[in-house]
C-alpha cells in the first residue's frame, strides 16, 4: 500500500463511523415503479421541509426518478429484516419489486405497509457526486409512526456498502 492507499483507508474508516438510517425508496414512472436500499439520506432543509438521497450512478431507479421528478423514501424500523432481505437482492428494469408486499401506490411513487413512516418527495434539483447521483426534494406528504425507532447503521469503512 501507498501512503495515499493509507490515507484513502484511514478517510474511509473515520467516515464509515457516519450513523444513517436505512430506508427503501421507491420509483415509479410511466408503469414501470421499482425500490432499493438507501442508507444515504439526509434532511437538508426546514423551511421548505426538503431531504437527500443519493443513489449510485447507473441504478435503474434513477431513471424512474428523472422521468417522474419523485420517489417516496420508506423509513425501516429495527426490526426490517424482512425488508432488507427482499430489497437487497436488487430488481432488473421491468421486475416486480413488490410481489407479496403490502404497498399502497401513490403520484410520487409506491409506499411500503412495512415502513415506520413514509415521506413523498418531489425532487427540486439532481446533483451528480462522483460515482452517485444526489437528488434534492420537497417532502410534499408523509405519514409516521412515533412509538417505532428507525433502523440505524454504521460501516467499517466508507469505501464500499
């Protein structure tokens, strides 16, 4: 290893300690809709109340996005297995993503009976971040639950999933 590759190692740890929830957002547009495992979310704004979520360059789902200019962001409680287990298999364009779901379709994409809460976003603007893309959103509806805690994760590094 390099001193860089040190570095780059020594960055990648300090910032796997970064602490995010786990949801799954959700697409759809023109038929087709689709979820994935987003651990990258944050919220950006108070004053509108907006969010962001970025997902790695080349995921079908960004497409959805860009053509709808929404997602819905599913919050997953501690006890998601379930939910990990179904959407960390990943869904090729065209898939069902939710067969066997309790799910309920709205305009800005597909809400999940399992999510602790929901947030509808419009998305205001999408920024590419090196190998992802950041889309910033207006939550524009959303619905929780307080009395469930969300799922919370930490990597060992930053330098991969």
């Amino acid at each position: 290893m390099t001193e860089n590759d040190d570095r780059t190692a020594d960055i990648g740890t300090a910032m796997g300690r970064i602490p995010s929830g786990v949801s799954i957002l959700t697409a759809a547009a023109e038929g087709d809709s689709t979820g994935m495992i987003a651990s990258w979310v944050q919220q950006a704004s108070m004053e509108p109340l907006m969010l962001t979520v970025a997902v790695k360059t080349g995921r079908h789902i960004n497409d959805l996005i860009a053509r709808s200019n929404h997602f819905v962001l599913n919050i997953a409680g501690q006890d998601a297995s379930n939910m990990f287990k179904h959407f960390g298999k990943g869904f090729e364009p065209g898939a069902d993503a939710f067969i066997g779901l309790n799910i309920d379709r709205t305009d800005a994409g597909v809400r999940l009976g399992d999510a602790i809460a929901t947030i509808d976003c419009r998305v205001v603007q999408s920024v590419t971040a090196g190998d992802h893309v950041v889309h910033i959103a207006e939550a524009i509806g959303g619905s929780g639950d307080t009395t469930s805690a969300p799922f919370v994760h930490i990597r060992k590094t930053a330098l991969g999933y």
